[in-house]
C-alpha cells in the first residue's frame, strides 16, 4: 500500500495502491489555493529519493519554493519578454530539432485536444501563448519545485533523475495531491539563477507544480491517450 495514514490530509482524492496512483497521476494544470503542508512535502521528497542511481550517486538537487520566492520566480520568466517560441535551449535540449513519427502526430494530437478542451481555436496564437504562461505561475499550484543536476553527470544520471521523478509524483497521489512535470522552466535558467542562488555547475531540469486539483476547471477534465501495448513492445522467445 501506498496511501499514508488516514488523518494526514483531509482531501478524499487518494490512490489506494501504486497501481491506482499510476494510473490517476497526470499533468494537472489548475490548482486550488489551498496550501500543502510541509510534512507531506518533506515525506515525498524523502520518499522519492528511494529511487535508484549508478552507484547510488543520488544526482537529483530540489528547491521547494511557495510564496514570495515562487512568485519572484514567476516575475521573473514573464518579465523577461523572451517568448516560448525564442526561448533558447542552451543547457539541454529537451525535444529534437525536428519532429517526425509518430511523435510528431503525438504531440499534435494532444496540443491540439488540449487547446480544443479549453476552447482555444488552431489559429487563436493570444490565447496559445496566454495558455502556455501559465506554466510559469506554476498553474497557480501553492508550491512550485525546481529541480537542477550538476552539468558535470553524464546521461545515466539523467535516466535516474526521470525515476526520481515519477516518484515524486506517484507519492502525491498516494497523499491526495497532484502535479504537473514542467519542461518549460528549463531554458529559463538565466531568470531562475540568481533567486535560487544556484551554483555555476547546476542546470535547471524542469519544475514540478504540486497541489489539490481544481476540478471545476475544464483543463483538468482533459486526458491523454496511450498507444497500445502492441505498438511499442515486442515479446521474444
């Protein structure tokens, strides 16, 4: 079992097995203003790091961030004029430079699915740009996590920082929590720098907006497909 102790939150939304918080873990992008208890916060992230690493390196950095300095963070990256589509990726790539198939026919699909569920037209370029911003208050999530890994470390350690993250969200819903993985913070390791104080070898991963679920808001009522079994494995004897 997963779940923690009755009593640890009052929030009904709890997966009851690690089956059960796979399977209802998603990118949620809206959250409710209710705050998360540090408690629960210290237990993920202590719970997370279970996950394993070459030679137990244990390469993941977290910056847990609420208030003013979550919303420094977001100042910052909107104040910044740089728009998603000039952003520059100069730590990490995090997509190639030219999609093909079938990831190119994936991402359309959900991008456009997304918009569509939000009422956002293909041609509504405002309210796309307006829509991705909202990455970078978090989702109005009460915390936001920054996560960074010393450029030194090789792709190993970049497999092993996925595992610890997935982690992480698994034990929120374990708590009645939810998340949203957010590549988009990486490119804007300029802004995130200094309010972080990070150090020269550290290079911004991603973010992680963590929280309660609003689901009066239609974003949330959005999910995503996944190809069939039969697409992606192959069974040899």
């Amino acid at each position: 079992m997963l779940a923690p102790e009755r009593g640890m939150t009052d929030d009904a939304d709890i997966a009851e097995t690690v089956d059960e918080a796979i399977a209802t873990r998603r990118s949620v992008r809206a959250f409710l203003p209710k705050p998360v208890d540090e408690t629960l916060i210290r237990e993920i992230l202590d719970l997370a790091a279970r996950a394993p690493s070459g030679t137990n390196m244990q390469p993941w950095r977290t910056y847990v961030t609420t208030g003013e300095t979550k919303a420094k963070i977001s100042e910052a990256i909107l104040n910044s004029g740089i728009r998603a589509e000039k952003v520059e990726w100069d730590e990490y790539k995090y997509y190639p430079e030219k999609f093909f198939e079938p990831y190119l026919t994936r991402r359309r699909t959900v991008g456009f699915a997304l918009y569509s569920t939000l009422g956002i037209g293909r041609r509504d370029v405002d309210r796309m740009r307006e829509q991705h911003d909202r990455n970078f208050v978090f989702f109005d999530a009460p915390v936001g996590m920054i996560f960074t890994i010393d450029r030194r470390l090789n792709k190993g350690s970049w497999v092993d920082y996925g595992m610890f993250l997935q982690n992480i969200m698994i034990a929120a819903r374990a708590r009645g929590l939810h998340t949203c993985p957010q590549a988009a913070f990486a490119p804007y390791h300029r802004q995130i720098r200094p309010i972080l104080n990070l150090a020269d070898e550290e290079i911004v991963v991603c973010g992680i907006a963590l929280g309660y679920e609003d689901t009066s808001k239609p974003e949330n009522h959005f999910r995503t497909e996944r190809a069939p079994l039969e697409e992606w494995t192959t069974f040899l004897k």
